[in-house]
C-alpha cells in the first residue's frame, strides 16, 4: 500500500514556489512528482529517480541522494526544497510525522 505527503515550499525572495509530492511504492522506496517555478528544481526534480528511504536516513545529510542531486542542480545553497523533499520522503514513509517546518527571518 503506497503512501504519500506533499509539500509546498515558499523559498523567500526568489519567490519560485514548489508542490512537491513524495510517495512510498510497495517495495518502500520513494518517487518525487511537482511543479516548480524554478528551472533548477525542476531539474532536480527530473534527476533524482527513486530513493530508499531506510538508506537515505542512515547517510550524513551531505551524502543523501537528495542533498547530492540537490548540489548538482541548485545553484543556491540556501535553497529550502532539497530539506522539503527530505521531510515528506520522511512522513511518506512512516517514518516522521506530517508537521509545518518553519524558517522566521528576522
């Protein structure tokens, strides 16, 4: 049985927002599906194929297919989707629970 999260990412002053779906297939591996108003999402989005979640979360974040494919195509550091699509591949698999994130700027 598969199931999802979706998360939507206001990133700030780019204003290029992103709705970006993780979903967990029957063998327990992750598929992303979006819309991105940003080229370099979208090719992120387009690259980084299907995850294993159980492998994923037991990498140091600079080692995450998500965070390395995210350093192949962001050209902005600061960019909150790769953290985006590390939480709902989180809550897609069970293994956290669907809850806002926040970043206040002050």
């Amino acid at each position: 049985m598969s199931s999802q999260c979706t998360v939507d990412v206001d990133p700030g002053v780019c204003r290029l927002h992103s709705t970006i779906t993780a979903t967990m297939d029957d063998e327990g591996n992750i598929a992303y599906q979006g819309k991105a108003e940003c080229k370099h999402v979208q090719e992120l989005l387009a690259k980084i194929g299907t995850i294993s979640p159980m492998e994923e979360f037991t990498k140091p974040i600079n080692k995450t297919k998500v965070y390395e494919t995210a350093g192949d195509c962001l050209p902005h550091a600061a960019c909150p989707v790769p953290c985006g699509m590390v939480k709902a591949m989180e809550a897609a698999a069970g293994l956290g629970l669907k809850r806002d994130v926040i970043i206040k700027i002050s």
